[in-house]
C-alpha cells in the first residue's frame, strides 16, 4: 500500500486488514501505518451512513503498548457506537491488557460484551482479573470452569460470554471437521494437510475433504 503508485479508495472496501507485525517496532514506518490505520476507520465510521462497520485489533498490546495507538482506542471505544459500529479487542495474553491503564479507563468500561476462553492458567491470580473486569463470583465459577469436564469423545472447545452484567453462561463450541482442519493450529495436522496437498496440486480445500472424510470413517 505504501509503495503504490495508484489512488486506493479504501472507504468503499468493505475488508481491509493491516499486518503490522512487521513494522512494529519501525520509528518512521510504524506512526504513518498508525496514521493510516486511524484516518481509515474515522472515515468509514463518520461517513458511512446506516452501514454497520467494525473494527478488530488483534493481539492489541502491540498497539496499546504505543502512546498514540492507545489514546486513538480510547477514543474509538468512546464514540464508536454512536455511529453505528463496535470496536473489538482481541489478546491472547490477560496480563498484557491488566498492565495497561487505558484499558480500564475505556475498553472495559466501554465493553457491553466481554468473551473469555480458558483461564486455568490464571487460576492462582484470578482475582485479580475478576476485579479489572467487574465479575461476581458467579461468573468467576463460570470462567473457571471452562473446558474442565469436556466430553473426550467431541472435538469442541468451551467459551465464556458476559453481556453487560446481565447474562453470562458457558457454551460450546463445536466445529465441522472440514472447519476444525481448517483452522487448526496444531502444527502435526497442518503438517498433514499441506503434505497432501502438495501431492494433489496445491489443492488445500480437497486435502482438507479428504483427511475430514478419512477421519468420519474410522470413528463410525
């Protein structure tokens, strides 16, 4: 996108996504993609009229960690939902988020709906996370109990989902196999997927049927 020699109309894209993983750490590269990144979502949010527009940081210490980046999420999760879109923070890592103040200032505060996945290795400092988020002890159980008596026979994972305090309970998550190879993060099966794909072309979508298809077979 820097490097183009062409005008790029980004407010009328309807998915964009930015990776800046790479420029991180860049003193000069990484304030101008920032800045782009700011210009870009202001613009759809103002100018885009009754059309629902989000936008998702993934792994967001990386941007909270920067001074200006946290000031622009503060601001985004303050004015966002006056112009009908949501902002979403995504973090493997809790600890990355506790140790930052502007999330308590504005992400939680500001967050009708908070989803947890699994916390067990959270259990010793738990506390302190329920008391950043706000959760009663009901909901602190619910969290905990995530993925403690799953059903070793299915592949699905339990998620916590709280909604403004008023509702929160833990659910299933259950996947097609086609889905599960899909996405997997398991470095044997994605081993097994691109292995076969690479006999079959590079065809990764009739690897994936494949492999999915073998797999409903020997467990019938």
């Amino acid at each position: 996108m820097l490097n183009s020699d062409k005008q790029l109309d980004l407010l009328s894209k309807r998915f964009i996504v930015f990776e800046i993983d790479a420029i991180k750490d860049h003193k000069i590269l990484f304030p101008i993609v920032t800045i782009i990144i700011m210009e870009v979502f202001i613009n759809k949010m103002r100018r885009l009229k009754g059309v629902r527009k989000m936008i998702l940081i993934e792994e967001a210490w990386k941007a909270i960690a920067k001074q200006g980046m946290a000031e622009y999420i503060k601001y985004l999760f303050k004015t966002v939902r006056k112009h009908f879109g949501e902002a979403i923070v995504v973090t493997q890592e809790v600890d990355d988020i506790i140790q930052s103040p502007i999330v308590k200032e504005s992400i939680i505060n500001n967050s009708d709906c908070k989803i947890l996945l699994d916390q067990r290795k959270y259990m010793n400092k738990f506390d302190d996370i329920q008391a950043m988020l706000g959760l009663t002890e009901k909901e602190k159980s619910q969290i905990l109990s995530i993925n403690m008596n799953n059903d070793p026979s299915r592949l699905y994972k339990e998620v916590w989902i709280g909604l403004g305090g008023t509702h929160s309970t833990v659910y299933a998550t259950e996947v097609s196999m086609e889905e599960y190879l899909a996405y997997t993060t398991e470095e044997t099966e994605k081993l097994e997927v691109m292995q076969l794909a690479s006999e079959l072309d590079g065809n990764v979508e009739l690897a994936i049927k494949r492999i999915a298809a073998e797999r409903k077979e020997n467990s019938q």
